[in-house]
C-alpha cells in the first residue's frame, strides 16, 4: 500500500472559517483584581525572538530574574524562580512539593483563596484542618497559636492579600510562631508582591507564591515562587515522588541551578517580560513603589467617601492594591461594571463568593497605580452611578 499522506487533504471543512483578520484588542484600563496592564516597556521586552532555553544569554537572563525576585520579595533563598503558568500554578507548585500523604495542611480560610489552597491539599491527599474568619477580617496571633497547637500541622497556609476581600493578613510574629510548632508558613503573596511591603526572610516565611499580571504590571504566565531551606529539607526527605511531575523542583532546581538540564521548555518571552517588570520596580526602588500604592489607595478612599461610598475592609487591613467597595443600597452592582467597560473602557471587579453582588473590587497595581487613574475610575463611577 501506498502513503496517501503526500496528497492528504484536511478532512475538516475550511470554508466557513473568514480570512483571519489582525486581532483586534480593545483599549482598556483594567482596574481590576487582575489581570492589570502590562506596563509598554514590558510589552516591548515580550516582542523579540524567542531564543534557546539553553543559550547562555538566556542562562544569564534567568540568574537575573532570580537575583531581582529575591530582591522584590526580600529573601534570600537560592531556590527563587518563576514557575511557568499563572499564579496558581506557582501556589499549585507550593503544596504539591512539599505535601506528603496525610501530612496535616492548615489553612486560614477568609476569603476565595483560602479555600483553593484547601482544594489543592486535598488533591496531594494532605490531611486538610482549616480556620475561619468571616470574609473581610482577618486573624489575629494568638488565634493563630490556638489553631497550631490544636492542630499541629506540618504547613499553615495563608493569604497575604486576599484578592476576594481586599484584606491583608499580618504576617509579622506568625514565622515565629511556625518554628516553634515546627511547621512551615505558606503565603498567597498574589495580589501583594510589587504593590505592598513583603520581607519573607524576615517573617520567615518558607513557602511563597506570586503571579506576574497583578502587582508586577506583566502579562500572565510566568508566576514568582519560592522556598526556604526548610522547606527544601522537608521535599528532600520524601518518602514519595513529587505527585506533579511538570512543578517537580527536585527536577527544576536542576535547570535553574547549576546543573542547567533541561525539564521543560522555559516560555522564553515570557521570562523577557517579567525580567523587565521586575527591572522597573528595582529602577523605581521597593520603598518608593511600596508608597506609591499606598499615596493612590488612600486617594481613592477618600475620593469614595466624598461620593457616599464605603469600603468593606477597616482602614487597619486594607490592602492598597485591591480594595473592595460597598454597593451602595438600590444600586446593581453588575449594571455598573458593565458600564463602566462600555462606556468608559474601564475594567472593574464584581464581589466573588460571599461578597458576591455586595462589593466591586478596585485594582490599582503595579503600573497602573497612578493618580490619574485614581481620578479616571472615580469620575467614570460618578457618572455611571449618577444615571
Ligand atoms: C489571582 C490570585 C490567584 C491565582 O492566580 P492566577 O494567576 O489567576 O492563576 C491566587 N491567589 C490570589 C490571592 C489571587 O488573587
């Protein structure tokens, strides 16, 4: 018999498929919980040829990106990198790595993010115990302590920035209370790296996880995780293979670190991108961008006050990245967001789970965190709202 595949055809009718155009992207300034935009220097660095994932000058840009995470995130551990995909799979990368079976996993439950963490340390068949705070709060060290020794987990989850409250967990004295327990501390640090003071070594925090589309002002897809040497001893001593063989660091570290062997190809552009995100925030300097969320975040606050509007989240615990805003009695909090992109091409977040048609959320991260932008959101909602 003969090949037909030298005169094979597509089976599959193409006719109705148009003449692809050019895609067309609408211009939008999303001031939402995420994605946010991509600042135009970082587009800029994506748009090149990619390169080898081996090449040396891209060996180079690696160790650059890790030098500039650690520096971002204020650690130094050796195993600091940019897991590919979104910031779940980094936060996927955490338990997945570390879990063994029935291991017990505790995690603080007050918002959306919470109960992910939970979902993901079931699926690594951990022995999940979880404490709760009504969504908007957050909880206190001494509750914290209670939980550990009732508990006595060999990790603790919790999310720093809670991006369904607008709520920030203190960090602070809760590393210390771990080591005493002899567990490790776990951090959502989504929607807080580049937007809000982390010092992970210093609050001995061991396992942590970000993505690059919200505070890093970088397209998704190439998502910061890291993890102390304690951390490290605990996936060095399984009894149990890494249950995900493609976030396996056992595996990664070997091409991060010294060895360069090849795992899976590194999304090379993308690793353009976030070296130039990361780049902007160490030429703007942590401090300045750390304040510069918090001068736009109060900004906004006071300027929803003036038109009769509250925040969820006490003053104490907003974050300045994302805050959650009460919907006003009589208004349709869904009728706004739609009109605020039709009419204004601005992006802002309905409530998720429990806020649920009870707040919209306002991003102001990374690049986006701009007076101006503070004062474009707030007159498209007076006028949206005014009708
Ligand atoms: C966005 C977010 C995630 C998930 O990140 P993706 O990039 O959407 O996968 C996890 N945790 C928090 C707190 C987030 O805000």
């Amino acid at each position: 018999m003969t090949s037909t595949l030298s005169t094979a055809r597509p089976k599959i009718d193409e006719t109705h498929l148009h003449a692809a155009p050019r895609t067309q992207v609408p211009e939008r300034l999303l001031l939402g919980p995420g994605p946010s935009n991509a600042h135009p220097s970082v587009v800029e660095a994506m748009n090149y040829q990619p390169i080898g994932h081996l090449d040396p000058a891209y060996l180079q840009l690696m160790d650059e990106v890790q030098s500039l995470l650690r520096y971002t995130w204020q650690t130094s551990n050796p195993m600091t990198l940019p897991v590919s995909g979104t910031g779940s799979a980094a936060m996927e990368a955490t338990l997945a790595n570390t879990v063994e079976p029935d291991d017990v996993v505790l995690v603080g439950v007050n918002g959306y993010f919470g109960h992910r963490m939970m979902d993901m340390a079931e699926r690594y068949r951990a022995d999940v115990r979880s404490i709760h705070k009504s969504w908007g709060e957050v909880f206190s060290l001494e509750e914290i302590r209670a939980a550990l020794e009732e508990h006595r987990p060999r990790i603790l989850g919790l999310v720093h920035a809670e991006t369904s409250t607008g709520a920030c967990q203190p960090l602070e004295g809760v590393g210390d209370l771990c080591r005493e327990y002899d567990c490790l501390l776990l951090a959502d640090t989504v929607t807080s790296l580049g937007g809000m003071p982390l010092f992970l070594d210093e609050w001995k925090v061991d396992l942590a996880y970000s993505c690059s589309q919200k505070g890093l002002s970088c397209p998704p897809g190439s998502s910061p995780f890291t993890m102390s040497d304690r951390a490290l001893e605990k996936m060095d001593r399984r009894q149990t293979k890494v249950a995900n063989w493609y976030l396996d660091m056992s595996l990664i570290r070997n091409y991060w670190g010294q060895g360069r062997t090849y795992h899976h190809t590194a999304p090379v552009n993308m690793t353009y991108a976030i070296r130039a995100a990361l780049r902007l925030v160490a030429d703007e300097r942590l401090e300045q961008v750390w304040h510069r969320h918090r001068a736009c975040a109060e900004q906004l606050w006071a300027g929803l006050e003036d038109m009769g509007i509250f925040c969820h989240v006490p003053h104490e615990y907003r974050l300045t990245t994302l805050t959650t805003v009460r919907v006003p009695d009589g208004v349709d909090p869904k009728a706004v967001t739609k009109a605020m992109l039709a009419d204004h091409n601005i992006e802002i977040g309905n409530g998720l789970g429990e806020l649920g048609g009870k707040v919209w959320r306002i991003g102001l991260m990374g690049h986006n965190s701009r007076p101006e932008n503070v004062d474009r959101v707030l007159a498209a909602m007076k006028q949206v709202m005014g009708r």
